[in-house]
C-alpha cells in the first residue's frame, strides 16, 4: 500500500499559518513513509471562494517550501482537484444513497428550521433536525418534488448505538449516534457539502491517513458513517490540536496574525517559518540542534510525537529562530537576494517608484519617506491618530475598517477606497478626515505617499496588525461587530 495523504484547504481567505501546520505534517509523514502527498481545494462554499485566494494559497504554500504530487496546478491521476469541477461525481453517490435508504430528501424551508432551533435552544436542547420530511412517503416527496419545492438531501443517522472514532494518537472516542445531527449532503444548489464531498475525494483519491483539525473531531461520526453506507474503507484518522496563543486560546486574528502571507511580508524566512511549526508538530530532541531543514524534518518525523494538547504559537521563538537563519545560514551574497526578492522586486519598486517620485525633491528623501513600507510594526503616538475625529468616532472608524478590510474579496486600492467612503458615510464625517487617522497609523504619519495605495503594497495582514495595534492606542474596539 502507498501511503497517501492530502490538505485541502478551503480559498475563502488569506492562507492561514494553521494550513501549513497541517501540510507539514501531512508532507512529512508520506514523505517519511515513501509517499505522496496530494493538494485539493475545497471551494464548495462558492459564494466565498475566489481565484485570489486559491492562487495565494498555492503561492504561499509554495514559498513555504511545500511540494504535491498531485494537485491543481500539476495535475495527476485523481481529478479534477478543485471541488467545484467534481459536481457530477458527487450527484452519482448521493443518488447511491438515496437508492439504498441512506439519505433523505428535506424539503423544510429556512424559516422552519429557525423555528425549530429557537424551540430547541428554549427547551435546553442541542440544536439537530427534528427528521419531520423522514416521515414524508415517497407519494408525498414525489408531489412536492413536482411542485418544485427545494430541497436538499440529508444523511440518515442511526437512533441508538455508539459510532467509535479511532483516532491514531488519541486511541478510541465514542459518539452515541443520537448526538450526531443528519447532516446535509447535498445543498438545494446541487453542490456538496463539505462533509459528502470530503469523504468520496478522499476514497477515490486513495487517501490513506488523514490528518487534520481537532475541530473535525466531531464530524468523524458523519464521515465514517458514509464510508459504511457506501461499503468503503475509510482511512486512518488523527486530529491534530489547534495552534495556541500564548494565553492558551485559539490562535486568532484577533490576537495575532494568522496569516502566512504577515509573516512573508514582515521577512521571516520560509525555513525558518517551518522549521518552528516543525518543532510544534514534533519538538527538538534532548541536545538536538533546533535548527534543520524540511529534509531533516521528513526523517525524524514520528506520529506519536505529535502532542495533544495545543502547541503554542510563540511569535518570541519564531523570531530566535529566523535570526539564527539570517545570521548563521545565509552568506553576504545569499542575503543579498533575499533581501531583494523580500522587498524590491521590478514590478514593486516601480509602483513604488510612480508613487514616490512627485514627492521629493532629492534622491535622499526616499529615505524617510517610504520606511514604513519596510517596516513591521511602526511607532504611532496616539495623539496624533485622532485628527479631527472625537475618541468615539476614532474607535468606531479603526473597528469598522478592520471588519470591513477582513471581508473584502480582493485587496486593491479600488476596493479600499469604497471601505473608507462607507465608513465616512457612516460618520457622517468627509473622507479626508476618516483618512487622516488611517494615514498615521499605517504610515507614520500625516503625509505620505498615497494611502490607499500604500495600504494595498503592504498587503491586507500587514495592514491589518497596524490597524490593530491603533486601535489598542485608541481604547480598544467600539462596540461594532468586530473580526474574530
């Protein structure tokens, strides 16, 4: 048997450090094995996936130094590998279970389903369907069909037993099959869920381990359970902790910056980034050198030294380890390049240079002028944010622009700009003077170079821990729907 495993990830936004922590492990652990390792994008959630993402994902995980056997953008014996362009081999296994009894078309409206949960979380109940449209006999699911009534197509779910989870570092789990809800299968559009469309990529793929969020802990039952309705041999399972911050919560935007493309930007080398995810997955033996490369990673990469409880994300540590990179790995000439491939790449330094050029008088002015483009954090004197904007309106503005900035489908000066006109509408304030603020926190100061410009060189991640960091100068966030 070839071991084969797989990550697929979902392109709904910026790549997240937490994919390439499961890459890795999943690369490491075919690769120490003799393997292949396959790369499938997710993108059943076509509302919020975009080509941007998908292409920043295989960018960034490309930078990391991750390499697929298969996938996408190389091809293989498997796909297609997107699953958007695999809908007709999902409708081929959902009429299988429909044929034998498995699954059950739901006709029940949005509406009905938000009366049902409201009933249940009065009643102190978990939320689950109910199964009313179970009760439906096939004279009735045909009149409602002809109707043309949507509908979607939910999995039947034992009433008693226990489904065991075998879980390669955490041995046996029990779900009782009362606790697993029938989850939806097929959507009223005709596209999977994630839950169907991941358990046949993954048989027909041949995937043989996977391994994953802890997140996807209670989702097994489900998974195993279409494996056994569709006579299939699921593969070995092991669900991976979360990465932590220091305070032991969930790594979150919130608190930290999650995405790879941040730390890309703020010039942390690729090596150095998966060197210390490496050392999450599996930590530095007694009077072993800290510092090794992916190779050395696949060779001494061991399952059951894959900790349980959440590895915690210490930016600290990231650091000491880029610095040993940068100082004892990388001769004058290595550094050099990388250096120019980090920040002056032709196509950057002439936008850079359109941008800067009607600003100076002299060559040297460049200097100060455009160092905030080079910088990670930059120093910001909260009395200088305000401007012409009241305490509130500041804390308002700074909120709703990280909100707003997270939910922008694409990054570009265009897009930033209509951010910074809704915001003023909603202030009732002039564009220039919502903007002024934005101006010091993201560059320093008062005048620059064009902001919504500069904001979209920088990158979203990079723009949003200025923007972060303002807020928390200004008092914390107003009291706005704010990012997670």
């Amino acid at each position: 048997m070839t071991v084969r495993t797989r990550i697929a990830p979902s392109p709904t936004g910026d790549p997240h450090v937490g994919t390439a922590y499961v890459g890795l492990i999943n690369y490491c652990f075919a690769k120490k094995h003799g393997g292949e390792f396959i790369l499938r994008i997710e993108d059943t959630d076509q509302q919020r996936s975009t080509a941007e993402s998908e292409r920043a994902i295989l960018e960034t995980l490309h930078w990391c130094g991750l390499t697929w056997d298969e996938g996408p953008d190389v091809g293989g014996p498997h796909g297609p590998y997107r699953q958007s362009e695999r809908s007709a081999i999902y409708r081929t296994y959902v009429d299988k279970l429909l044929a034998a009894g498995h699954a059950f078309k739901c006709f029940c409206t949005p509406q009905r389903l938000e009366e049902m949960r409201v009933a249940q979380r009065a009643a102190g109940q978990p939320s689950h369907y109910d199964g009313l449209c179970l009760t439906y006999d096939a004279a009735e699911v045909a009149r409602r069909e002809a109707a043309g009534e949507p509908f979607v197509v939910r999995m039947k779910v034992p009433n008693d037993g226990v489904c065991v989870v075998s879980d390669l570092r955490r041995g046996d789990i029990e779900f009782e099959y009362k606790s697993v809800d029938m989850q939806v299968l097929m959507k009223s559009d005709g596209l999977p869920t994630y839950h169907l469309a991941n358990v046949v990529d993954d048989h027909l793929m041949e995937i043989t381990h996977v391994f994953r969020g802890e997140e996807w802990v209670s989702s097994a039952p489900k998974h195993l359970l279409l494996y056994r309705y569709l006579g299939w041999e699921p593969p070995k399972l092991m669900h991976l902790p979360l990465l932590r911050n220091p305070d032991k919560s969930k790594l979150s935007k919130r608190k930290n910056p999650t995405g790879i493309l941040f730390y890309q930007r703020m010039g942390y080398l690729p090596e150095a980034l998966m060197n210390f995810l490496g050392l999450l997955a599996n930590a530095a033996r007694e009077g072993e050198d800290e510092l090794m490369d992916l190779a050395h990673m696949v060779k001494r990469f061991e399952v059951e030294h894959v900790p349980i409880g959440g590895p915690v994300f210490d930016v600290a540590k990231l650091d000491w380890i880029n610095a040993r990179y940068i100082r004892e790995r990388l001769d004058a000439a290595t550094f050099v390049e990388r250096v120019r491939r980090w920040a002056i790449t032709g196509e950057r330094l002439e936008r850079i240079a359109g941008l800067a050029q009607p600003r100076i008088e002299r060559l040297s002015d460049l200097g100060l002028l455009l160092a905030f483009l080079f910088a990670g954090r930059i120093p910001v004197r909260v009395e200088e944010l305000r401007g012409k904007l009241a305490e509130n309106e500041l804390r308002s503005a700074l909120t709703m622009a990280l909100a707003d900035f997270d939910a922008l489908p694409a990054w570009n000066a265009f897009a930033i700009e209509g951010v910074f006109k809704r915001i003023a509408e909603a202030l009732g304030k002039k564009p220039r003077d919502v903007a002024r603020p934005f101006y010091v926190a993201i560059t320093g100061s008062s005048t620059s170079i064009p902001l919504y410009d500069s904001m979209e060189l920088l990158g979203r991640d990079i723009v949003r821990e200025r923007l972060r960091n303002a807020l928390a100068l200004a008092g914390g966030p107003a009291k706005l729907e704010v990012p997670a």
